[in-house]
C-alpha cells in the first residue's frame, strides 16, 4: 500500500541525515509503503529490486534450513536500509526479509538509486558507512548466540525493537521471539515472565510494553551496546 510521502515523518537515519539537496530527491522519487507483519520484502536468492528504507518497524533477514527451521540473521529498522547488495556490485537477496513489527518504508527503485548514489556523494558514504555497522550487527550476533543466555538474547531484541518504534508499546508474539531467536516458546514464555515479575515489561496478547527500560537493559548482554555504539 502507498501512501503520501509528505504526510508522515521522515524518520530513516540515512535519509535524515544526507544534505537536503539529496533529501529532495529522494522525497521526489521516493514511494512510501505501509509494512505489515508478515510482508515479505524480498525472497531469499530473489531480485532486489529497489532500496527499501524503514521509517518505523522492524525487518528480520532469515536463514530458513531444509529441515524447517529458521533463525533471525540480523534485523533492520529505522537505522539502516534493505538492499545491501545494490552497494556492493548487484546480486540477490541475501535472506528472506520478513516484517515483525509493522510500520512503514521508502522505496526507491535500482535506477533512481543508482542516480542518487553518483550524483551526490553523501549518500554513497552514509549508505556504506551502515553497512559496516550491519556487519558489526552480524558478528556480534553470531558470539551472542553463542555465548549468552536466552533471557540476555531475548532482552537485547527487545530493546533493539523499542529504539526502532515509536513510543513504548509494540506487538510483537512471543511465537515470533522464539522463531527469530531458535528458542523454545515456553523458554520465551518464561523469560517473559519473569521480566514482568522484575516490572521491565508487561504483556498481553502480542501487545509488549516496555515499563522499565534500565531493568531490561540489565537483563540484556553487552552486545546490545555494542551494536548500538556502532550504529549510525
């Protein structure tokens, strides 16, 4: 679905801080779009046919097995932008991108980007400078699966998903939290509740608010201000 561009906000990192000239022409050539959960945005291996730039929500890039299970790769919101390999010489999708909070995105087509990107230098540099803090993303999601607990892992995409929403409740199930982060939903279920017991959250049918960010932020592992440190 579109919808006019100069009715909501402007709030992508990298559109937001490029030079006006360039703001105007992505404001000009830009489609705004509503995302909502479960979209897919692109298919694993599929074309990448524009850039796709989220104002607010959230975007999981997921590696599904033969055997049907899957994991969250890295996510995207508000920060960055889906179409990594439109900087990087072309290519496929590099994993199913699937919305898990909605809200809403710019999309820009391969041959306006590609006129933004040699018309205006600001853009090529704020575009890869987000790329190196994704990979910082990446590695540091791989020692975190590997190193810290669930209840650190599940309190990390929390805070994650509230930097990159609006306001201090979201939806989001914990079926959701436990496919992202390959965990069991009773594990998911318990540490849920224990945040609400520590009054960090509180949860009803899909609808998570976030009462008390510093008990969360306590609950989650160092790679949560890792990331955020490396981000734009």
């Amino acid at each position: 679905m579109e919808c006019d561009f100069a009715s909501a906000p402007l709030r992508n990192k990298i559109l937001t801080s490029i030079q006006p000239a360039a703001q105007e022409f992505f404001r000009t050539h830009a489609q705004k779009r509503k995302m909502n959960t479960g979209d897919v945005i692109f298919e694993d291996g599929g074309l990448v046919s524009h850039a796709v730039f989220p104002h607010e929500g959230v975007v999981s890039i997921i590696a599904e097995m033969e055997n049907g299970r899957s994991v969250e790769k890295s996510s995207i919101g508000p920060e960055g932008f889906l179409g990594f390999t439109l900087i990087m010489g072309g290519g496929n999708a590099l994993g199913r991108s699937v919305v898990q909070v909605p809200g809403y995105a710019s999309w820009v087509t391969i041959a306006d980007l590609d006129v933004a990107l040699g018309k205006f230098q600001c853009v090529r540099e704020i575009m890869l400078r987000y790329a190196k803090s994704h990979t910082v993303q990446l590695m540091e999601s791989v020692a975190c699966n590997s190193l810290h607990t669930a209840e650190q892992r599940v309190a990390r995409w929390l805070l994650h998903t509230h930097d990159r929403v609006e306001g201090d409740t979201y939806y989001l199930t914990q079926e959701a939290i436990a496919r992202l982060l390959a965990l069991r939903r009773a594990t998911v279920n318990a540490i849920c509740t224990d945040l609400m017991n520590a009054g960090a959250i509180s949860y009803h049918r899909g609808s998570l608010r976030i009462t008390d960010r510093q008990t969360l932020h306590d609950r989650a592992c160092e790679c949560y201000d890792r990331i955020r440190r490396a981000s734009l």
